[in-house]
C-alpha cells in the first residue's frame, strides 16, 4: 500500500498497475535507503489544480505560459529513440518512478536551436494541501547553441503537505552549453522530487549549481553522461537542512568516451535534527583514457542530533587518468574558531561566520547575480547572527 493508490487506481497509464504492485522503495532499496518514505506512503494524494501565473510555471503537474522567444521551439513530433530509452530506464528504476510515470501530468518538449542563446527561468509553483503533481521536461540543446536554465520554488505555504515531482531529459549537441541552476526553498511542508538525465556530445558542456534551503523533503537523481570526446561537467551543490528536514543528492557522472572532465563540489550543513544524504558516483569505462575527475564533499554538523549520510564512490577501468577525491564529516574548526576569537569577535558570531565561509564556497559560484543574491539573502536568515557577517566581512576584509 502506499499514499498514491488511489489515484494509481483511478490511472489508465500502462505502469499503474505495476507501480501500485510494486509499491514504494523501502530501506532495503540501497538508494533509498535513508529517505523517510513515512510521509510519502501514508497521505492519501489527491490529483492537482493548476493555479494561474503570468510566467512559466509548473503548476499542478502542467507547464503554462509555454515562453515564446527566438531560437525556442516547443516540439510537437514526440520523443526520439534515445530520449525513449532513457526515459524508460529513469521510469523503471524503482517503485517511486514507476508511479511517477504512471501519474505523469505533461510532457513538454522544448529545443534550442543550433547557434542560439537561450535563458528560461521556470517557477514551480506549491501545489495545494494533499496535492501531487508529476511532469516530464524534454530540453534538445543544438549545436553550438546556450542555454541557461534557473528553476526556482515558490515558498507559499500550504495547511498540509504537498509534492512536486519533475522528470528532466537535457540532450546537449556537440559544441553546446547548458548553465542550469535550481534554487529550492519551497515552503516547510513540500516534498521535492527533482530527476535530471543529461547526455552529453562532443565538447558540449554542462553546469549546474542545486541549491536546496525549503521543502519538508527534497530528493534530486542526477545522470550525467558524457558521451562525446571533451565534453565535461561541473556539478555544485548546498544543503542547508534544520529542524527535521531531509535532503538527499544522489548523483552519478559517466565517462563514457576518453579525454572527458568532470568535477563536483557538495557542502551539505546540518543542524538540529535535520538529515542530509549524498551519493556521488563517478564511472571512468575502460575505453575513456585521458579523462579526468575531482571529487569535493564537505559536511558539517552543527548538533548532536543532526546526521549526515555520505557515499562518495570512484569506479575507474581506465588506466590513463586523473582523479582527486576528498570527503569530510565534522563540526566546526576549532583553530578558525580560536582565531576569529582572537580578533575580539564573540564565540557566537564567529561559529556564525564559519557557517557562512562554509556555504558561500558553493554561493560564490552561481554566475546569475539576481538568483545569487537571493541565494545570499536566505543564507544570512538562516544562521544565527547573520544580519552581523556583513560588517565581520569588512571588518576582516575577506
């Protein structure tokens, strides 16, 4: 039994019936295996209404105000072989995206023309008490054309829990760039569901920045293949997780050809009794000599009661390749703590500025400065003292 069976039941999707047999994942499913699925399985879902906007929107389980802008296409033809494929592997993973597909409210397929510039911003708007939408975003990136992606979460709160659920497929053409970045601070009772597969061709590139501050759970899959010679990928990360929040980054990077880069960053901050899980898989096949990989993973624990579940992994058949790998669990550095100290400044406001150093070696990067400054602004209300680290900054001069 789970949450969805109602409306799996009332589903003419070809998974349903599958998904509802299958149920939800349970500890037992390894990646799974720390998600607190009790929320999930013991709501009764209803189906979402769309509420109105003037942007682009994903609003219960529906993409309105479709952008019309030069060098932008909306799709009508369908899926291609390899979208499908992949498509399919992300449905079948386990229990939970089987019921993700069977419940899948629009498909929406959108393509970036060869040599165009493109920017969308798309707001996931919070669905309503009980509600759970699910869609499918297909993005085609041509030839030597960019694009930048900002999805955003609004925080409006609702009187009980809620889901938001998106699959993505970004396909990137040889020479192409994509800059994704997802700012989340949904409201405290939503539960975020993010999956992204991106296949990248020959020295194409993708960047993403995933900033996660709201939601009561928020979970992100992320595949990334590079598939064609110099194409290479960044992936940076934030999770700030207080009270009971639980965020979970599950992230696998493939280096399927040779001569291939890849980096990743994560800094997940916990305090309270919140949660955070990260999963960051690097695959080096054996026929992808010359390529390179480095690996940054930062956790710090700001309570006795707060917890972190870290899974870095470097699974390498190649013999021709550079690879850095670094994972960290601790509390704050006391030495740092005894130096700021030292310069006069309280115990209190000094932890304050060590949470801040931690979290803006990811913020700092976001090349967007509007949604950066955002970024800023929530960082600083959520430590303790923030409204001071502007003046220890200057007062530091660091």
């Amino acid at each position: 039994m789970s949450g969805f069976d109602t409306l799996l039941a009332q589903s003419t999707a070809p998974r349903a019936e599958q998904a509802r047999a299958l149920g939800l994942p349970t500890p037992r499913v390894e990646r799974w295996k720390y998600v607190p699925t009790r929320t999930l399985a013991r709501t009764a879902w209803v189906a979402p209404t769309q509420r109105d906007t003037d942007t682009f929107a994903l609003s219960g389980g529906q993409f309105l105000n479709i952008p019309t802008v030069d060098g932008l296409t909306e799709v009508q033809s369908g899926l291609t072989e390899s979208e499908r494929l992949r498509l399919d592997a992300m449905a079948t993973a386990h229990g939970f995206s089987l019921t993700q597909d069977a419940l899948n409210g629009h498909q929406l397929i959108l393509e970036v023309g060869a040599s165009a510039s493109v920017t969308l911003t798309l707001e996931h708007l919070a669905n309503l008490s009980l509600e759970a939408g699910f869609a499918t975003l297909v993005i085609r990136v041509g030839s030597n054309a960019s694009l930048s992606l900002i999805e955003t979460f609004e925080a409006e709160a609702a009187s009980e829990t809620n889901l938001d659920s998106l699959r993505m497929l970004v396909s990137v053409a040889r020479d192409g760039r994509v800059n994704h970045l997802k700012f989340q601070a949904a409201n405290a009772g939503q539960l975020i569901f993010h999956a992204v597969d991106v296949d990248l061709s020959e020295n194409a590139q993708y960047i993403l920045d995933t900033i996660d501050f709201g939601s009561k759970m928020a979970r992100s899959d992320i595949l990334i293949t590079l598939s064609g010679r110099h194409a290479n990928t960044d992936v940076r990360g934030l999770a700030l997780c207080n009270g009971s929040q639980y965020h979970d980054t599950h992230l696998a990077i493939d280096h399927a050809v040779g001569e291939t880069t890849s980096a990743m960053m994560f800094r997940n901050m916990v305090d309270d009794k919140g949660e955070a899980t990260f999963n960051g898989r690097v695959l080096i096949r054996k026929d992808a000599q010359k390529s390179a990989t480095e690996q940054s993973v930062a956790n710090l624990l700001l309570s006795e009661r707060a917890r972190v579940n870290p899974k870095p992994e470097l699974e390498i058949y190649a013999d021709d390749v550079t690879a850095s790998h670094g994972c960290t669990v601790g509390s704050l550095n006391k030495a740092e703590l005894f130096y700021l100290k030292s310069r006069g400044i309280a115990e209190a406001d000094a932890r304050a500025f060590l949470q801040y150093a931690f979290a803006e070696e990811v913020v700092e990067r976001v090349a967007h400065p509007q949604i950066r400054e955002q970024i800023e602004t929530r960082l600083l209300g959520e430590l303790t003292h923030g409204e001071l680290i502007a003046e220890l900054k200057d007062a530091l001069d660091v």
